[in-house]
C-alpha cells in the first residue's frame, strides 16, 4: 500500500513535481503532517496520493475516502472551499466520526485543490493542539498557494490527455531534517546519551525502533539487535496492550508528550515518556522503585482520576463505534435516550445521565438515569434564575466539563449540585448546525477530563445528537401519519339489530411507515349490512391516502346497492383510471341478516374464516380475482354463505397471518385452529384473543386489521 521516497523528489513529470512544494508547504505552515488527495471523478472518491509526516499504518484507513463522507476532507470537495478546524473539539462538534476514528487534540485543514470552477483534489494539513484557534494569514497564504500550483498541473496533464491519478500505493514522502555529523560530534552525543542515568530508545513514525541505547535493551529485557526494527509492543509480550499502543498513537498525532507505566515480568515497573517530533517519538524508560505510583485516594489533587477512558481508550472507542452503528437503528427519541443510557454510563463509569430535548427557548428533559434523572426538570433558557451548566453550554455551543464541585460553584455560582454527583460533562446537542438537545453526564468523584476524552466526549454528542434529530423528526412523522390513518378508519361502528361486530386495529410496531389496511361496516337498509375489508400495497402516506379513496368508492357503491362483484368491478376501474401505482386487496361482504346469508366477493384478499355454532371452523372458498388497480377488465364471483345465529365470519388483513419462513395457507389453518380452540365469549373478547395470539409469535411487523360478524342469538354472544 505504500511506497516510500527516502529523499526529496526533483520537479519533473508526474505528481513527484509537487513533492518538494507539498514538503516546503507544511514546513512553512508549522503543520506536521500533510497529504495530498486525487479526485477520481468517475467513481466519487479521492484517493491519498502523496503523505508527509504522518504514520503510514495510521493512514491506512483514510487512504480511499467517498465523497459523500461525513469528513473533512470529502466536504471540502463538495462544497468547494477551505473547511479549517482547530481543535479537536471542533472536529469532534462537525465531523464526530472522523474524532472517533481519532480521538486526539489536533488542528487541520483540508483545501480543495482547483483549477477555475473544476476540483481535481484536496491538501490535508495536521497540527499539534497547541495551535491558535485560527489559521493564520500566513498559513492560508501558503496552503492557498500550494493548491493553485498543484490545481495548475493536475488540470495542465488532463488537457494534455495524460491526467493524473493517484498510484496504487501511496507515496511517502520523508521529511526528516538531514544533517552531517563529524565522527567526533556522534561520538559525543552517544557518550552524552549512554551516561543518562535512564535509558533511551527513539521510533520512526511507524513505531518501530531506529535506535536504542545499551541500558534501554537492558531495561526491556531485550538486545539491542533484538529491538532495532521492530514495533516495541509486538517485540515486548508485556507491552502488547492496545492501552498502550495508543498512547503512542496519541503522542503522535496530538503532538503532546505522553507517560504510561507498565511492569515487566516478573515484578520490574517502568516508566516511559515519549517526546514527539518530526522522524517519531524519543522514549526514556527509567525503572520506578517500589512498583507503581499510587492514585490520590481522596480524588481531589491535581492527580484526580481521569475518565476510565484514559486507561482503557482502546477499548471504549470499540464499544462507542458500537453505540454509534447502533445509533443509526434508532427509531423513536426513546429509543435514544435507552441505547444512550444504556452504552454510555457503564464505558465512562458515570453516576447519572440526562437527555434535553431542544422545544423553542425551553430544554425538556426526556429521560435518563440516576440522579440527574429524577429531578425531571425542564430548563427555561430565557429565564432570570441562576445559569445552570446545561444553560450556558446549549448558549454557548460548547461543551463544558466540570471536574469538582469547587469548579461547579466557580463556574456556576449557585447552581444546584444533584445528590452524589461530583463532576460533570454537558454536552449540547448539535446537528446539522441546530441545536438539538442536551445531554449531562455526572459521576459520583471528582474528574480530571484530558484533552482526548473531551474530543471523544463531544464526538460521540455529534453522533447521539443526529440519531435524536432523526428520531425527533421520526416521532413527529409518526404522529401525523397516525393521526391520518386514523381519521380514515371509522371511529366507530354503527350499532346494527341482530349483528354483533368486533373490530381491532394494530398499527405495526417498528418504522417510520404506515399501512395501508382498512375495514368498514356500512348499514343498508333495516336488514342490511355490508362489510369490507381490505390492504393497500405499501406502507407509506401515499397508501394511507388511497385506503381512503377505496373506502370512500366501496361505500358509495355498497350505498347505491351494487352487486359484491359488481362493486369490486366498478371500483377496479376508477382505482385504474387514477392510476395511484398502488395495488389493493379487497374482501367485501353483503349480509343480509333476516335471511341469515351472506354474499362475498374477494380482489385477492386472504379468505374469511367462518366458525359454525357446533364450534367447527372452515375456510371460506371465496374465488380470488385480481387485485384492484391491475386491469381495468378484471371480472370477479360472489358466492354465497349461511350466518345462522351463533356462527362468527372474520374477516382479517395479512398481517394478522404472515409470518417470515411459513407457508400463508398454513398460517390460516393455524388461525382457524386458534378460533376454534376459543371458548364462547362476546366479540370484542374473542378479538383481543385472537390479536393476543398473534402477537405472542413475535412476528407483529405489518399492521393488522380485524373484523368479527356474527348474528346474534339474543344474548349477544357468538359461538356454540
């Protein structure tokens, strides 16, 4: 994947003209790092050409980036201009996956390489965090500068019919400062360095060791042949510790000295400091007497405990790349707040949690736990009363971490401090430039937050705040489209002399969808009843809508005293001549009461069941014509049926049968078999029994629609 150029490249054909420029750029800048990507405009996605300064394995994941990524760099193509960020904080804010992917305190830049109105590519820069919150006049000069010329070569060999494009591995470039060292000069330096009372070891910015004095292998346990090479903790079993590997992830890319300690079998305790610098890291390792330092038991030093994230990163950012794939199956705010509570308090040991939800000028909570939670409190942010944290950080769009309840006075005079909590992290809530919500941690010990644990911090507030705007958006979708379905079903049935009616509606439990399922009772005359029952294909406002527009055609038609075929026939064509690209099954019923017959007519609809009063079931062989909307000549049979009194005729939706991996006609026998097992009871018993049973298989993912008839023997129960 990577293809390393010892030394500067001189002007000359192909990319390797903009080697030294993109060397001479970063140095000029005071970045440490810099890359240059390639547009492939074809597929959508820039490929990293050229790096300088940053590890190549570390790399390794950024090397093939889409377009449509949620990155820095990719947004800088999109939209065409210079997207700078000077902290970690603030890639965490606007880019929270690109933080979690690297959760240290750095600066970048990424400028989009052009040439007129067109995009051949973009430059990427890193600095430490100790760089000014904004890029300097100088520095933009410079990157501007860069882009121009690379923007003139890249469009100059397009139209010269040899375009560009980035090799099939990346090259990287070495910037590492060359200097010439007289033999008595490195003489010295190697007696200056050997007579240190600790040892030293120095690694390139691959983590390996290019260099090791005597006392530092001897330290390890290792020679130095042994060491020089090799990456310290695939070369030390003891150091293989992901913890530790990312410390010097940390180091490198922060650009902030780092220090862990670690015990080398059987009982020997080191200490390592690591120096970050151009070519690497320096490493002194000194033995530490009496094994490692003690913890501040009292917790209130400068020596506080940082989050368990500073001990265990590696394995925390594992379980947040988890709660953010997670994230995205959110459906409801509720749904969020639980997987929030849920992942979050176990990783970073938090006391309590609570989740604000953003209404006009007003935070209100919507869940939680622990302390925090409890109080349910609603925080005006136009008020008078005494600024709160969650206040002032929604205000300010920016995190605040509060380590002590000393700071929490100092900060916040007066604020209230929930029981047992000791430090805080109030998160706002931020997408798509909205202020969303909040979100407060609180631990029950005082905290000391290091700059890669608020970066993760706020990085994860990005994920949680787009997973509750969708949720949010998906709630209030929700509501309407289920205030919509609702107002086109019937509220109530009309009350009819000698036929009972039972009726449920379930609307399915998970997406953001609506069904199309329908029913109806329509009275004609004294004696007279019609039923309907039916199923728009698709789960969406569109189909919501057309249920309305068959409800609406079969009870003007039923109202007009057409024939059951007739009806699904003249129905068909109006459903065909709208064209609404929308297919819908139909089962409608004429009942004719004194006479105690039935005639049925079906468009493709799952047969009605009829238990007979001796407690028999069968399925009612209606013939099924086509679905309504298909043909506008389709034809359809009526047949007819006796409803003594005491026999039950139901009639029902798919969903009510299908379920993944069985066969739908031997779901209805099993329906059949549930409704003959069902003891005499009224309707509206019996329906909530058959809808039970339904939902206990754990298949309710479609709606249901359900519609009991039967004729009544004066005492309004149904059955033998």
């Amino acid at each position: 994947m990577w293809e390393q150029a010892s030394g500067m490249s001189a002007a000359g054909p192909g990319l390797a003209a903009l080697d030294e420029p993109l060397v001479r750029a970063v140095a000029e800048t005071g970045a440490y790092a810099g890359g240059l990507y390639l547009l492939d405009a074809r597929a959508q996605v820039l490929r990293l050409a050229v790096v300088t300064g940053f590890p190549p394995d570390m790399a390794g994941a950024w090397t093939r980036v889409p377009v449509a990524s949620p990155v820095p760099s990719a947004a800088a193509v999109r939209e065409q201009r210079l997207i700078w960020l000077g902290s970690g904080s603030e890639t965490a804010r606007r880019f929270p996956r690109s933080a979690l992917a690297l959760p240290y305190d750095f600066a970048q830049v990424a400028a989009p390489v052009m040439s007129g109105t067109s995009c051949w590519g973009v430059v990427v820069m890193l600095w430490s965090g100790a760089h000014p919150s904004r890029l300097a006049a100088r520095e933009r000069e410079v990157i501007d500068e860069f882009c121009r010329r690379a923007g003139a070569l890249l469009r100059q060999a397009a139209y010269g019919g040899r375009p560009l494009l980035a090799g099939p591995e990346t090259r990287v470039l070495d910037r590492s400062p060359v200097r010439r060292w007289d033999p008595s000069e490195a003489r010295a330096a190697l007696d200056f360095i050997d007579a240190l009372p600790e040892g030293c070891c120095a690694l390139d910015l691959d983590g390996r060791v290019v260099f090791v004095t005597e006392l530092a292998a001897q330290l390890l346990g290792r020679s130095v042949s042994e060491l020089l090479g090799s990456r310290p903790w695939e070369a030390l079993p003891w150091l293989d510790d992901p913890d530790l590997e990312d410390r010097y992830r940390a180091a490198v890319v922060s650009r902030r000295s780092m220090s862990f300690t670690a015990r080398r079998p059987p009982d020997q305790w080191l200490s390592f400091q690591l120096y970050p610098g151009v070519a690497g890291l320096s490493v002194r390792i000194s033995p530490l007497e009496g094994g490692p330092p003690h913890p501040d038991p009292g917790g209130t030093s400068p020596s506080r405990r940082s989050l368990p994230l500073a001990s265990s990163r590696a394995g925390v950012l594992y379980q947040l790349m988890g709660l953010a794939a997670t994230l995205t199956e959110a459906v409801s705010v509720r749904d969020v707040v639980d997987l929030v509570a849920d992942h979050i308090m176990p990783v970073f040991d938090a006391q309590a949690l609570a989740l604000y939800l953003a209404e006009g000028e007003r935070l209100v909570a919507v869940g939680g736990r622990g302390s925090t939670a409890d109080r349910g409190v609603g925080f005006d942010a136009g008020s008078e009363t005494v600024p709160l944290p969650v206040q002032e950080a929604v205000t300010a769009r920016a995190a605040r971490f509060i380590g002590s309840p000393d700071e929490l006075e100092r900060v916040c005079p007066g604020a209230p401090r929930p029981a047992g909590t000791a430090a805080w992290a109030v998160l706002p809530l931020i997408a798509s430039d909205r202020t969303v919500g909040c979100c407060m941690l609180a631990f029950g010990a005082p905290r000391a937050f290091a700059p890669e644990d608020r970066v993760t911090l706020t990085a994860l507030a990005g994920l949680v705040a787009q997973a509750l705007d969708r949720a949010r958006l998906f709630d209030v979708t929700d509501r309407l489209a289920r205030g919509l379905q609702a107002s086109l079903l019937p509220h109530t049935l009309p009350d009819l002399p000698g036929l009972d009616v039972a009726a449920r509606y379930l609307p399915a439990t998970r997406g953001v969808d609506i069904g199309g399922d329908f029913y109806d009772l329509i009275r004609l005359g004294s004696a007279g009843a019609a039923a309907v029952i039916g199923d728009v294909q698709g789960h969406n406002v569109t189909a919501a809508a057309l249920m309305g527009q068959v409800r609406t055609a079969v009870h003007a038609h039923a109202s007009a005293g057409a024939h059951p075929a007739e009806l699904l026939a003249r129905t068909n064509r109006l459903l065909t001549e709208l064209d609404p690209g929308l297919f819908t099954s139909c089962l409608y019923v004429h009942i004719d009461v004194r006479a105690q017959r039935a005639l049925l007519a079906s468009a493709g609809h799952p047969p009605p069941l009829l238990r007979r009063p001796d407690g028999r079931v069968e399925v009612v062989d209606v013939p099924p014509g086509l679905l309504l909307g298909i043909e506008a000549a389709a034809e359809y049979v009526s047949v007819e049926v006796t409803l003594p009194p005491g026999c039950v005729l139901a009639l029902y939706t798919d969903g009510l049968v299908e379920a993944p991996g069985v066969d739908l006609d031997q779901s209805i026998c099993e329906l059949a078999d549930e409704l003959a097992r069902a003891p005499a009871r009224p309707l509206e018993e019996l329906a909530d029994h058959l809808v039970r049973g339904v939902k206990r298989t754990g298949y309710d993912r479609d709606d249901i629609a359900l519609l009991l008839l039967g004729p009544t023997a004066g005492d309004g129960t149904a059955g033998p």
